[in-house]
C-alpha cells in the first residue's frame, strides 16, 4: 500500500539499508509482523533494548553460557572497543545488524497476477470490468489489514471496488493496467454514475501507468497474452514490471 516513489525505495535498496520509514506502517514487534498495537516501531528503542541484551552478555563472561548464546562473547572485542567513546557506539558500529523486515530489498522485478473480464467488443473501446476472481486484486483486503490500515480507507463500503486513494496513491493500483471511467447500475446499464454508488460496478478502461519505455520507477516489460486479446471474456495472468534503478524520485 506504499506509494509508488516510496515501494520503489525499499525494493530497489540493498539488504543493508534502513528503509523502514518507506513503509506504510510497522509493527510493534517485528518478530512478530502481523500483530498490531497503539504504538509504532521505533529504530531507536529497538537499538537500545538490543544493546542492552548484548551488554548483559557479555559483562557476565563466556562461563557457562549455552552455545547458541556464545555469538555475543564472539561478537565483542575489546581492543576495537576502545578506539570507541562508548560502548554504545561500538555496538551500533561493529555489532548491530539491522533486522531484515526493515531493510531494501534489493529486487530487479515485481509481478502481479490479476483476473478481469473484457467486455463485448460492441463498445466504442475496450471496457473491462474487475470482478475479484482470484487474482491479487482479491488480496489487496488482506494486504491492507495486515498492514493495519482502515479497509475503507480503500475499498468504497461494497467491498467490489476501490476508492480514489487506493487509486491515486498506491503502488499496487498504479500496477494495474485498468482505471475505472464510470460505474453502471447493472439492472439497468443506462443508469451510469461517474462516482461510486451502492449497487453499481466500476467500468474500467485499459491504463498502462509505467510503460516499457517510460522514465518512472518501474517499467513493464512482460504482459501474459490473456490481457492482449481482442474479443471479449476473461482476461488472466500476470504482469511483470522491471524497477528501475536509474529512476531519481528527487527530479
């Protein structure tokens, strides 16, 4: 659910970057990612509460500690340790490792599979309807409830389609080739809304956001055939999307 600019900062960032504040949200404890509370993660406590671990270890001595506890004697040398001012510092700078759930990913592609129907070729163009058959777009509600984040915030109150700002300001919506144009009460196709409405479906239009040749960060570079075809039916397979490393999100 990041915005684009933002996915592409931690996917395109080494395993040994901080990227944690890319994220849309983080959880309290990352050893456990999925449980959510009131308070944010914080980098800086989190160091502490590490650091004060480690010292405990150590300023008891190697005697009697079990092996998979001797990593902390191994890890600390006393000759390095004092060209520090403190102890501290010589942790975060010999010892500390950040933990990976808040580090770049170091990724060249990202794909997502999707399922959407094309309509009957009578339209004066190419309309499409996205119905939640079992492609990522059904995951994006449990994308955003993992992430902790208000449902509603994303979907409109049907749960059948999304709101402007998953639209606008997402990376997972901007991977999808579609953009709704209009919405359609499906009793009566001429009753037609511009804005969402209870009881009609969006109508989307073909959108390719990043183009192979464009200069944003991420390009396609694989379409499944599916999405290709002329005549109507279900479209499915996925989209493959290279990220561009020479992309600056500063220009």
């Amino acid at each position: 659910m990041s915005t684009p600019d933002h996915a592409w900062q931690i996917l395109s960032s080494d395993t040994e970057t901080d990227v944690s504040s890319y994220y849309v949200t983080l959880p309290t404890d990352l050893t456990h990612p999925t449980r959510h509370s009131d308070d944010g993660y914080d980098l800086n406590q989190d160091k502490l509460d590490g650091f004060k671990v480690w010292r405990e270890f150590i300023s008891i001595g190697c005697a009697g500690l079990q092996k998979h506890d001797l990593s902390y004697c191994e890890q600390y040398d006393p000759d390095i340790a004092a060209k520090y001012p403190t102890l501290f510092d010589y942790w975060v700078s010999e010892v500390y490792i950040l933990p990976p759930i808040i580090t770049g990913l170091d990724a060249d592609y990202i794909l997502i599979n999707l399922a959407a129907q094309k309509l009957p070729e009578e339209n004066i163009m190419g309309l499409y309807t996205i119905e939640q058959k079992g492609g990522d777009e059904t995951k994006a509600f449990w994308f955003i409830k993992i992430a902790d984040l208000h449902v509603l915030d994303y979907y409109n109150p049907e749960l059948t389609s999304y709101t402007d700002k998953f639209w606008n300001e997402t990376l997972f919506a901007k991977l999808i080739p579609f953009t709704p144009v209009l919405y359609v009460d499906t009793d009566n196709p001429e009753r037609q809304s511009e804005t969402f409405k209870p009881g009609y479906i969006p109508i989307y239009v073909k959108d390719i956001k990043f183009p192979p040749d464009g200069q944003g960060p991420f390009q396609l570079v694989y379409v499944s055939p599916s999405f290709e075809r002329d005549e109507s039916g279900a479209l499915t397979g996925p989209l493959i999307y290279k990220i561009n490393k020479e992309y600056n999100p500063n220009q």
